[in-house]
C-alpha cells in the first residue's frame, strides 16, 4: 500500500513473493522444465552446489524444536524454509534497491526508537505473530511449514544484515557462526 513505509512493504510483499517464486527451484520445482514437464535441466555442478547449501538448512532446522520438545524434521520441512530463507533474502535486496535513490528517510514509528532497517526486519517477523492453542501445537507436527517462530528465528539468524542492524554478538542464536545462503 502507498501509504505504508517501504520497509514494512517490502518485507511483507516482496517476501511473500520471493517465498513463492523460490518454490519454481526447491527440491520439487527443480525438476520441472519450462513446458511444465518432468526434467532434470541442472548441471552436476549447480544440482552438487545446491545439495550442499540444502543440507546446512535441514541441518538448521533439525536443530530446533516444536513446542511439544519433539525436533523438528528439516528435511520434511525443507521446501518451505528454504522458500522462507530465499524469500527474506530477496525481499531484502529489493527494498535496499529500491530505497537507494531517495532523498529523505521514511517516517519512522511514533514511539520506537529504531532505525528504518530495524524495522524492516522486525516488519519481516511481524508475519509470524500467532497466538499457540492446543489445537494448533498438535496440528503443527503435521505442517510443511516450520512453527511461525522458526519461520522468524531460522531466516533472520542466516542473515548478516540482520545480525549487523540489531548489533547481535557472534556465536548467539540470532547471529550463527554458520549462515545456510541458498542464494
């Protein structure tokens, strides 16, 4: 909307459609040509490169748990965060391009003292915010999706832009000595 700061647009919109566009190229979409039909078109090199970058993030997620204490199975999830994590990469590149050339700073929210690029990250959490029921604990066993707070926490721990706006201390959860980039 034309009315809101670009950084909340952009980490609301542009994620959502660079989650989605992500999804042309994951473990299922890879396999699919322009016609629509089954083929493998990635080179040995591309498919071995992507193989390692996708075993960092199911290695990531493995890590973390659901809120019954269960771990979370990261290559059940695998499609969906790595959608999330391209997704957040994306959608933050093109608020940097697109912010580039103004002149003058966006508003900034009455009352909060942080910067626009803070809030574009917290903008990015913001998607996730859910209240947890008994019902949706157990149902979340069962979803492609990671639990809403990984979806913020795995995301934003592999980006440095992230850890470098909020300050985050090397080798702490939301600064990880190991970031998965899948791009």
């Amino acid at each position: 909307a034309e009315d809101r700061p670009k950084y909340i647009n952009f980490a609301l919109l542009a994620f959502i459609a660079g989650h989605e566009i992500t999804h042309a190229f994951d473990v299922h979409g890879r396999t699919i040509n322009e016609k629509g039909e089954e083929e493998n078109w990635w080179s040995n090199a591309t498919l071995t490169m992507f193989e390692d970058k996708k075993q960092c993030l199911i290695n990531q997620y493995n890590n973390y748990e659901h809120s019954d204490d269960t771990p979370l199975n990261g290559e059940f999830l695998l499609s969906e965060n790595m959608a999330d994590n391209v997704g957040i990469n994306v959608a933050h590149k093109a608020y940097l391009s697109a912010i580039k050339n103004d002149d003058h700073d966006e508003d900034l929210l009455p009352g909060l003292n942080y910067t626009q690029e803070q809030l574009y990250w917290i903008s990015s959490a913001n998607l996730w915010c859910s209240v947890y029921n008994p019902e949706h604990i157990f149902n979340e066993i069962f979803d492609d999706h990671s639990p809403n707070k990984y979806r913020v926490i795995g995301p934003l721990s592999n980006r440095p832009e992230f850890s470098k706006a909020f300050h985050c201390a090397a080798n702490t959860p939301m600064n990880r000595t190991e970031k998965c980039q899948m791009i």
